[in-house]
C-alpha cells in the first residue's frame, strides 16, 4: 500500500503559535517554509491534554518570518499552542483504483463508512495539474449510466458536459442521486432496477390520482359556479 497522509517527513518541524477555529499559524525556522499545500501533521506530544492530538493541515498562506497558515482537516479541540507540526514532505493524498468505488471517505483519504480499511496501491494529491493532451483520449466514448432512459434514448458523451433543466418535482434531483449511486459502485454498471425512480414515480402517480379525485368531486358540487367549473376542467 502508498504511505498514508502525514507517516512520511522531510525533517522540518514547526511550532503552533495561534489557534483561530480550524486555522493554525506554525512558526518554522527562519531558512525554511513549507510550500502552499503542503501537508503538516500537528500532535500532542508532550502535552498533557485529555485525548490526544493528530490532525492534518494544509498550508494556505505564508506569512513572513518563518510563519505560515494552516486550515486543519480535523477538529482543532483541545489543540493549544507550542505544539508541534511536523511537515510531512508532501501533500495532503487519497487513495485511488478500483478499491475506492463504492466507499466514502473524508477530504484526508480515511474512510468514514465503518467499512474497514480501503485497498489502494497507490496515493493521488488532492490538488493536481489537469492532465496533459497527450493523456486524453480523442474518441468519443458513451458514459454507460445503468439507467436505461438516458442510455438508451439520450446517451450521454464520457468527458462531456450535461445540463438538466426542468421545473419542481420533475426528478432532477432523483437523476443525480441516480447517476451517483450507479457511477461510484461499478464502473461500467450494468441495467438495474432503480428503486429512487420508482419511488418518485410512484408518488407522481399518488399525487396525480389525488388531484383528480379532487377534481371530479369538486365538478360535482352543485354550488360551484360555471366558470370555476370550466376552468377546473381544462
């Protein structure tokens, strides 16, 4: 497996000299900051605090003199100043490959789905250069969704650009939450029953029988006059 964020170092270690909510300034030695993005591990060791300290930075700002700013990627509680920030030689990464589909993890890479470890070989930064001409393909290929409407009828182009437009209640919503689930489970997805469509279909279907039973029974009221009848009818 890659080395997790925050087990490498390049032998820089700082101090933490302000706590402002989730942003933390470090003082490094005057002859070296870590560059923007660079990942800092801040512990508690030698403190006597009541849990201990290990949250990830990110370094956003240098600030002059051997300072730099941090936002942490974890809670900043208990955290105080003089503790150190160990510069970890790199950035903040995630784990990347087939292993990932399926699984939720934080901005870090850990996972938060109490489904154990995540199989990776190897780490990607969070922050990366798109990617060059040369490593983009020139083919157009279908983006298989799993959902038979859009492969079928409108197949959506991999790499391309998708809008929905539509008013409230239409399913917008339901065809993102769609797309997600099928697209972060295989990645060629197979046809399948979608059961978040047929929820919403089914209740169109319930408010729709509503409204026509509203409808005919207020046609047959007697004391409904002419001209609210004939627009209840259209």
């Amino acid at each position: 497996m890659a080395t997790p964020n925050g087990n490498g170092t390049n032998g820089h270690v700082g101090r933490v000299v302000q706590i402002i909510g989730p942003v933390v300034d470090v003082e490094f030695t005057e002859s070296y900051l870590p560059p923007i993005y660079e990942a800092l591990r801040i512990t508690s060791d030698g403190f006597d605090v009541p849990e201990p300290i290990n949250v990830i930075a990110e370094v956003q700002q240098h600030l002059g003199e051997g300072r730099v700013r941090a936002v942490s990627m974890l809670p900043t509680d208990g955290m105080v100043r003089g503790m150190k920030a160990i510069d970890t030689g790199g950035p903040i990464t995630v784990p990347v490959g087939e292993g990932t589909l399926g699984r939720v993890m934080n901005v870090i890479g850990d996972p938060v789905d109490n489904l154990g470890d995540i199989p990776h070989q190897q780490r990607y930064p969070i922050h990366r250069h798109a990617p060059s001409f040369e490593e983009q393909s020139t083919e157009l290929q279908m983006f298989e969704t799993g959902i038979k409407v859009i492969d079928l009828i409108q197949p959506f182009v991999r790499g391309g650009k998708i809008g929905l437009f539509g008013g409230a209640g239409v399913g917008k919503t339901v065809i993102v939450m769609e797309l997600s689930s099928t697209t972060s489970r295989k990645r060629v997805p197979a046809f399948r029953f979608s059961p978040a469509l047929a929820s919403a279909r089914a209740k169109a279907t319930t408010c729709c029988a509503r409204w026509s039973n509203r409808r005919s029974s207020t046609l047959a009221n007697p004391s409904i006059t002419t001209w609210k009848r004939r627009a209840l009818s259209t």
